[in-house]
C-alpha cells in the first residue's frame, strides 16, 4: 500500500513539475491551484478544501482552477510544507507540530495541556491579534498560514494495553508528530517518542513497529487505527490545531479583488471544516465502539498534567517572546474554564 502510495505521489509531483515547466502560454489559460493534504476524502478537512475549491472556481473561474490533492498524494506533510515553500504547489494543510520546525513561533500551540477547555481553544484560535504574529512569522520562509482547522484533541491510543496513568506508557513506543516540543512531552510522561509520518502509522502499528500513537477520534476510523488499536484513553494532553499554508509569492500576486474572494474563501473552508468536525467526532466514536471494538478510557487527567509542566517552563524560558501569548491564553482559560471545574 505503502509502495504504491509512493508512487502515485512521485507520479503527482512529475505532474507538477512538467506543468511548471511547460509554463502559461497563452494569456487565455488558465491558472492551476493546488492544495496539499494528508486526510482522506470523507474527512472534514477535505470536505472543507471542497468547499473552498468551488467558491474560488465560482468566482474566479475565468482565471483560476483549484484542484485538491488528498491522502498524502502530493507527498508528506514536511514534503507539502516545502512544496508550498517553494511555489510547487501553491497551499497545503499542515499540522501545528510540523510548522514549530519551521519557526519557533508556532511552538506555543504545541504545549500540552495549554488549554482549559475547547471553548478557550476556539477563541484563542479565532483572537487574530494573537495568532496573526505568529501566522506571518514564516514570510521569509516563503509561506504563511491563512487559516486554521480544528484538529479536536488529541488522546493515546494502544494496541494491547490501556493507558489509565503516565506509568502506563513506560516502555511503550508511541508515535508522535514530528516536533521537538512532542518529543519532550513523551519522555515526561515516560514512554518512547516515535516520530514518523502520519501515513505510515497504520503499517507501523500492525507490524508492531510501535504500540500506539496520539491522535483524535477520526484517526480511529478514517484511517483504520481502531482496526489494531483497541485502547482510547482520554488524556487530552493536546488541542494542536491544523495550519492552511500558502505560497506568499502566489498570495502576493494576486489583485486587490482576487484577495477579497481568496479571504472569503478561507473563511468558507474554515466554518465548513469546523462544522463538519462535530459531526463527524460523534460518528467515528460511535463507530470505533460498535464497529471495531474499541474501549473509551476516561483516566484522571491531573497525573499527566503534572508530568508535563516542566514543559511550560522551559519553553517559556528558552524562547521568552512566547510569554505574552502564553498571559493571554490563560486569560482566555479563566474565561472559559473546563466544565469539570
């Protein structure tokens, strides 16, 4: 499966490259858009890219064709972020964990437990005076977040053993994504950190490779997790949003007008994905319980909390820029706290 992956994504990316190439001709073609991601097509963020594709191609159609790449077509998403960066492709969705390689900045959303509650997330998510430093800090890099996406929470999940405490995962080979900050969150809570793509867990946890990984509900269900792994513990140790990245070169071509249609579309691709987000969590539990015999675990989440609060602090210390961004989200905490509380 893996191989062949591969190959449709090489097969892809010569499409790319041959169109780059072959150039605009005449001034009556058409330009192509393209969109990078690494989730299937019945997954919400993909149903929001839809959305975003035929507003852009309603209103710009004359000039523009959005064309929407799924299931890691286009490569990985580390190799996305780097198309993007370069102009091969022109947006992608990246997760929060990826983009902390890529500017320190992004490192804020990645603490664990920096949220007391989903309320609090969405609200520091949609605060632009917040988020917009940090969305724009890649501009050199050639890339800059447009929106973001609901992710959920992310939670471990095993194949042959729960996770009721932090002493549970000693031992254990958990895969996590690609960022220095879940590196350290993992060896805080005792377990082996894994890194590796996210296409390539699924193999990864059949073969035995690793014994569980951290992901949301959909990981479950959309991508098969739930066929190997049967333990869903609701640690909550994160809320990492996805990151839309686009090229700047690209962006900054645009005229006045085509920029206002782009943001509403943004806009459109953002409330689509987040509606359907809801729905979508609620059918994959229940599917994950009634389908695939998965167990929903509820430990007590202060164990894990304490372990990882060393974190805070040496983030905080390392990079001090973070710390009135931090100040303002515990704001947002106390505003709208956990229902437990």
């Amino acid at each position: 499966m893996r191989h062949k992956r591969k190959v449709v994504a090489l097969s892809a990316l010569a499409s790319v490259a041959c169109l780059m190439l072959s150039g605009c001709g005449s001034e009556n073609e058409k330009r192509i858009i393209r969109i990078g991601h690494n989730q299937s097509t019945n997954h919400p963020t993909h149903k929001g890219l839809t959305a975003f594709k035929d507003y852009i191609n309603e209103q710009l159609g004359d000039k523009y064709v959005v064309e929407v790449y799924p299931s890691e077509l286009l490569g990985s998403q580390t190799e996305m972020v780097q198309l993007t960066q370069t102009g091969a492709i022109d947006y992608c969705v990246a997760s929060n964990a990826i983009l902390e390689t890529f500017s320190k900045n992004y490192e804020i959303f990645n603490l664990p437990y920096l949220f007391a509650s989903t309320e609090a997330y969405h609200h520091v998510m949609d605060d632009e005076a917040l988020t917009d430093p940090i969305f724009t800090s890649t501009e050199k890099a050639g890339f800059e977040a447009v929106t973001w996406l609901d992710a959920g929470t992310r939670n471990f999940y095993t194949v042959d053993k729960p996770i009721e405490s932090p002493a549970d995962l000693k031992g254990l080979k958990i895969r996590v994504q690609q960022s220095p900050t879940n590196i350290e969150m993992m060896k805080l809570l005792g377990g082996s950190a894994t890194p590796m793509g996210f296409g390539e867990v699924y193999t990864a946890l059949q073969s035995n490779i690793i014994d569980g990984a951290e992901n949301n509900e959909m990981a479950l269900t959309d991508n098969g997790h739930g066929d190997v792994c049967k333990y869903y513990s609701y640690d909550m140790h994160q809320m990492v949003p996805d990151i839309v990245i686009g090229n700047v070169a690209f962006m900054e071509g645009l005229t006045e007008e085509e920029e206002a249609i782009f943001e509403e579309g943004y806009d459109i691709l953002s409330a689509v994905q987040r509606k359907e987000w809801i729905t979508s969590v609620e059918a994959a539990k229940e599917k994950a319980a009634n389908e695939q015999n998965v167990q929903f675990i509820y430990p007590d989440q202060a164990p894990f909390v304490e372990a990882c609060s060393p974190l805070h602090e040496s983030v905080l210390k390392n990079n001090p820029a973070l710390q009135s961004t931090y100040d303002a989200i515990q704001e947002y905490n106390a505003q709208y706290p956990s229902v437990a509380e």
